[in-house]
C-alpha cells in the first residue's frame, strides 16, 4: 500500500485524528463503497462486459440511490458490487452461482424498501428487458454509451463514494 501523503497526515493529526488509514477501524464503522466503486467498471478490458455493468447500474440506480438514504444502509465491498454490477451478465436460472447472486442482491435492496414502509418488491428477473437512462436520455440496449456519457456516470460513481467517505470521516472524528 502506498504511503499517506503528508498533507494529508498532517490535517489529520491537526483534526485530532491518530489512526492510521489503513489500520483497524472503530467499532460500528464497516469498510465499503456506498455505490460501486467505478474502478470496477472502467477496468473491465472487454467493452460488452464494461457496458453490461454500466447499463446495470443506470437500471438499478434509483434504488440504489434510495438504499444510500435507508435506516438499514451499509457500505458493500467491491466484490458485492461486482456481483451487483454482474447481475445481468450472468443471468439468474438454475439453482447455481448466478441465481444466488440475485437473491442476494433482492434480499439486499428489499431490506431498504422494507426500512422506508414503502409498498412492494424488487424484481430482478425482468431487468434484461429493462431500459437504462442517463440524464432523461434512454441508451441503447448492450452497448456502451459514447465516451462523455460513460465518464459523466463513472464521475457520478466518484463523487457520490468520496462524499459518503467524507461524512465517515467526519463522523469519526467528531
């Protein structure tokens, strides 16, 4: 692992901090990403798996979305995220690998449903035939969207993991 920057050690003990980064955390506090971590999607080499994943998460973004304000939210690990992202690759029939993934990740998004009294439940098996949409704009089934596009939902992807980081941060320290 590289090292800490000193900027950024030198804030920290300044904010009163004496942990180090990559040591145990507090108790409570679960290490994650709050959405997939987008380095999962832009290192994927084949182009229609980089854009299976992509189209996946604009279907599912709205209630992922709506996960990040649940009572019952908790940060997933990259390879959850994975499976997440994966759902539609792999497919759901039989009794093997595919079909557990997807029954965990319902399981997952029913909870927050559930948290919020909210009426219904999710249903994965229809999300092949789902549409993905970006910024009002419905995107084109299997194919990856042009280059500004895919960087505008991976800048999304950053930017809403560094906030939830943040407010991690900040809740420890003070």
């Amino acid at each position: 692992m590289p090292r800490a920057l000193p900027t950024w050690m030198a804030a920290l003990k300044r904010a009163g901090g004496n942990r180090q980064p990559s040591g145990p955390l507090p108790s409570g506090v679960r290490r994650g990403y709050a959405l997939p971590d987008p380095n999962v999607i832009a290192n994927v080499e084949n182009e229609t798996t980089r854009a299976f994943m992509l189209l996946t998460y604009l279907k599912l973004r709205t209630i992922l979305h709506y996960r990040l304000q649940s009572s019952v939210f908790e940060p997933l690990a990259a390879p959850v995220w994975r499976r997440v992202l994966g759902l539609e690759l792999h497919g759901s029939k039989g009794d093997g690998w595919a079909a557990k993934a997807h029954e965990e990740v319902r399981q997952e998004l029913s909870k927050c449903i559930e948290a919020g009294s909210m009426q219904g439940s999710v249903d994965l098996s229809n999300l092949s035939t789902a549409s993905a949409t970006w910024q009002g704009e419905q995107l084109q089934p299997n194919v990856l969207p042009a280059q500004h596009v895919c960087r505008e939902i991976l800048w999304e992807l950053f930017e809403t993991n560094f906030r939830y980081e943040f407010l991690v941060l900040d809740r420890l320290c003070y």
